[in-house]
C-alpha cells in the first residue's frame, strides 16, 4: 500500500514523457516509454529512453520497506567478468570512486559482472527537482566511468543500439519512417545519421526489420 503523500511511478513517467524534444536544461528532455511491468494493473517498473541520453532508464518502484523508495538504474553494459587483473583493478578503483558522488550508487551484476549505476528514491519526499538531479547525477557518473575507462567506442554502440530501440517503439506506435526522422532531427541527430537509424529499423523500403 502506497504510503500518503507518496510519489507513484505514473507521476514519474509522466514527468519524463512531458518534456521537450530539444531541450535548453537536462529536466526538460523528453523521453519515450519503451516497456512497462504492471502487476494486477499497477505500475511497478518502467523503461524509458530518448535521444538525448545515450543509455535507457529503468525505473522501478522498492516497495514500502525498509522505507517507501524508487530506484533509478543505468545499465551500462561495460562487464569486468572477463577483464586483465590490472584493467578489473582500475575499473573496480573508479567504481569506489563513483559511489562516492552524491546519490550514487554502484553495482555489479549479472554472470557477466556487468557495471550498473543507480539511485534510490524516497517516494515520501521525492519532488520533480530532486527526480531531476537523479538523472543528471547518473548521467555525470556514466560520463566519468566512460572516459576514464577509455570506452568511447563502445558507448557510441550503446547510444546507437539506444536509438534505435526508439525508433522500433516509434513504429510499434504506428510512427511512420519521415516522422521517426524528423523526432530524431529536432533532438539533435545528424539527418544523415538519423536516416540510417530508421533505415536499421524500417528497412531500406519500408519493411518491418530487425529491431521491429
């Protein structure tokens, strides 16, 4: 049961989904619901991306104990199961690091150990402004842990995978291909770049393709 007052995850969905597609400031993004779980009709976890952030949100709700909470998670898809000794060292040094940043906490998870980054929520408390500095605090994580473990090339593969997974719930929605490119264009995509993402998706010629 729901405590009084609380924050559910409809209110945090709506937040994202109200945004802008090409936004000034980080609490205006606008974002795309790609998957729901609901249990007996209730929201209880939710994925969500846009263009404008290189890796999906998953949103879900912790329940009532030990206190009412959200948690918010970034999958990064960077594993250390099968890094060199010194690489793990340096990866498992930075992780230290990150969790020392303000809300931020970090895990391993998965047979592959994979990094995911995440921050719990007190849904008795939780207002747009601090749901906001959860996603920047996890988009400045994100960007540090790329960087400093040189994953650039990677990270532009998670981005890219990341588009197209929008652009495959766009068509799910009955989008057509020209209204998928141009939300990608207004967000900032390369018209070339993005005309590629929707080909990836719709097929040279319109036919339902891979990500579909």
């Amino acid at each position: 049961m729901e405590s009084q007052g609380a924050v559910d995850l409809e209110t945090v969905k709506e937040w994202l989904v109200e945004g802008v597609d090409n936004p000034e400031r980080m609490e205006h993004v606008k974002f795309t619901v790609l998957e729901e779980r609901r249990e007996n009709g209730r929201l209880t976890a939710f994925k969500a991306t846009s263009p404008r952030i290189p890796v999906s949100l998953y949103v879900a709700d912790l329940g009532e104990k030990p206190i009412p909470a959200l948690r918010v998670v970034v999958e990064t898809g960077v594993a250390t199961v099968d890094l060199e000794p010194e690489a793990k060292l340096r990866a498992y040094r930075l992780l230290l690091l990150l969790s020392k940043l303000p809300l931020i906490k970090v895990f391993i998870h998965g047979s592959e150990h994979s990094i995911a980054l995440a921050v719990d929520l007190d849904k008795r408390s939780l207002g747009r402004d601090e749901f906001n500095d959860a996603i920047a605090a996890i988009a400045i994580a994100y960007n540090l842990l790329v960087r400093e473990l040189g994953l650039e090339e990677e990270a532009g593969a998670e981005a890219l995978k990341n588009l197209q997974e929008l652009a495959a719930a766009q068509l799910r929605r009955g989008k057509s291909r020209s209204e998928v490119e141009e939300m990608l264009v207004r967000a900032g995509i390369p018209r070339e770049l993005a005309d590629k993402i929707v080909e990836s998706v719709y097929g040279p010629h319109g036919e339902e393709a891979f990500y579909t």
